[in-house]
C-alpha cells in the first residue's frame, strides 16, 4: 500500500510550487501528478495522418512524491502519513501527528 494514492488532495511542500494544493490524477513509481501544480507549456507539431492539430499545450508534469504531502481538512496543512495494522490484521493509513486514520 502507498502513502498517497490517485485521488488523494495533497499540498505541495518544496519546489517551485510550494505551497499550491490538488488532487492527485495518478501515482507512477515515485512520482505524482497533481491537477493544477507543475504547469508547463508543450509546443506541439501539427500532425495531419493523426487528425491532430499544433499549437501551445498546458499540462501538468510529474512532482517527486517527497514533496507532497497529504492534506488534512481538520487542519488546513499537510501531514506526514503511516502506517497502522487494526486488530484484524487490515492495514491502515493514519496521519502521524495526530493518529487520525484516513479514510481510504
């Protein structure tokens, strides 16, 4: 299981877009890409045998998953999260400082 899943709203800690907060559109090894942070413009080319047309693309880029933490609502700010295993033996998220699980 990891610590932040696709459809999780995280908050970016470090970087260029510290600060920015959004829902993870998907998890690919340790990267994340997050709706709305990390903009960056594509020059395409047009392609006329594909029916696609060129010009200037907004899209988000990946973010390394140690700069983002999850975000909780309770408290306004992000929070580091662990691990824990319920007496029936189903393993849990919980946020660190608080012990809060989060729901999955």
């Amino acid at each position: 299981m990891r610590k932040i899943l696709k459809g999780d709203t995280v908050v970016v800690i470090s970087g260029s877009s510290k600060g920015q907060k959004g829902e993870v559109l998907a998890v690919s090894g340790e990267r994340v890409f997050v709706r709305g942070v990390n903009i960056c413009k594509k020059h395409l080319k047009p392609n006329p045998s594909k029916n696609e047309v060129g010009g200037i693309v907004s899209k988000e880029m990946s973010i390394h998953i140690s700069n983002v933490a999850l975000f909780c609502e309770r408290d306004g700010r992000g929070h580091s999260v662990g691990f824990e295993v319920s007496s029936d033996g189903i393993k849990k998220r919980v946020f660190k400082i608080s012990g809060e699980r989060f729901p999955v």
